[in-house]
C-alpha cells in the first residue's frame, strides 16, 4: 500500500501531476479540493449563511460528499459540471476554513486513506489528513507563474482574462489558505518541496516518480 500527499497553492499543479502519478501507479486519485467544492456548491445553492453556527450544522448533518472514479458527487449527484465557476471556487476558500466544514469532509478523507493506495491532493494532507502517508510532497510555483498558467487555460477556453486580476486573486487565496486557524496550507516536515516554477510537466513527474521508486522498493 502506498499513499501519496500533494500539498501546495492554488494552480501549481498538483492536480495534474496527481492524475499522471495515480494513472501510471494504477491507484487511486483523491481531490480533496472537488470535495470542499462540492460543500460550497450546497451552501450556495440552499442559500445558508455558513457563519450562520446552527444552519451550518444542519446542512453538514444532512449532506453527502464523496469522491469515486474520477468525479465529486454531492448527495448522490455528480457534480463535476458545476464546481469550477468563480462563485463555488470563492465559496469554497471562504467556507473551507470554518472548522465543522473541515472536521466532516477530513474525517471523510482519513477514513478513504485507510483502505487503498491512493494519491490525494489538497492544502492539508501530508500535515493533517494522511500524516503517514508514504510520500509527501509540496508542490509550488509562484504566483505570477500560476496566474499565467491559469490564464493559459482560459484563453484556450477562448474566456476573457486578465493576467493581473487572476495573479491578485491566486494571492489571495493563498493568503487566506495559509492564515486560517484550522490546517492552514503548510509544508509537512517530511514533505519534499518541488518549486515547479521553471519545470516543465515531465521535468515534474520525473522528479516525484523517483522519490516514489525509491519509497515503493
Ligand atoms: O484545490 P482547489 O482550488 O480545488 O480547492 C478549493 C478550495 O478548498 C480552496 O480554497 C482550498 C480549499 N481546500 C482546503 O482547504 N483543503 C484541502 N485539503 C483542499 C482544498
């Protein structure tokens, strides 16, 4: 059983080199991140005000959250097509630092790291989630990097975007991920930190599938 963490910011990666590490292992892949989506898509469609204690308690007490095959599903529904808007993503950074947000949906990702090889990505996880993961890893880049990677992908959306608005917005998130009281983004001790800034995607993968070998023998 081998279990792999992937900490770091918004937009430096961890996703995809998640998905190309889980494929080529033949495990599991984890986005925490859908997960805290999938909670903020809820609060904002029923309209809940999450600093609202008892509201709050209410929807966490009835709602379902879970990650299978590659998709986010909340109550049962999959909900992939609808977590990436600006509105989830600003729901979803404000709503994950609550604490009884975060106790359900870690409880949820300690109990799927108890049962199979997986690689998990998020803000948390080699610090919180799966503190004996076998492989830690802290991806980074910096903010004006990511913010040109996102805009990339925007424009190959054929979206409007404006490099500056998206590098002010990337920090902050970054800010607010790291300053919360509750599992705030941070390097785990025994993470190994990747500063993907002047890699390429290859260069990446490379660098983590021989940290993996050597753990894996
Ligand atoms: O990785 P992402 O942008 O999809 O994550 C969405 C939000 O959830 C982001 O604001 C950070 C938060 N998050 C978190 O607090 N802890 C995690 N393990 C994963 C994501």
């Amino acid at each position: 059983m081998i279990r792999i963490a992937i900490d770091g910011p918004s937009g430096a990666g961890k996703s995809t080199m998640a998905k190309l590490l889980a494929k080529d292992l033949g495990i599991d892949y984890i986005d925490t991140g859908a997960m805290y989506r999938a909670l903020a898509l809820k609060i904002f469609r029923t309209g809940i005000d999450c600093n609202n204690a008892e509201d709050l308690a209410k929807l966490l007490s009835t709602t379902d959250v879970d990650y299978e095959g590659g998709s986010v599903f909340l109550d049962g529904e999959n909900v992939d097509g609808f977590i990436r808007t600006q509105e989830v993503s600003e729901m979803a950074s404000v709503s994950s630092a609550i604490p009884a947000v975060r106790e359900k949906l870690v409880a949820l990702q300690k109990a799927m790291g108890q049962r199979k090889s997986l690689v998990m990505d998020g803000r948390d996880i080699g610090t919180n989630v799966l503190t004996d993961a076998e492989c830690k890893f802290f991806l980074t880049a910096s903010a004006h990097v990511r913010a040109l990677r996102r805009a990339k992908e925007y424009e190959e959306k054929g979206l409007p975007c404006n490099v500056e608005e998206v590098e002010k917005d990337i920090e902050t998130r970054d800010y607010r991920d790291s300053h919360r009281e509750t599992n705030p983004l941070k390097q785990a001790d025994d993470a190994l930190l990747i500063d993907s800034s002047d890699m390429t995607i290859e260069e990446v993968v490379t660098a983590m599938k021989n940290v993996i070998q050597k753990v894996n023998k």
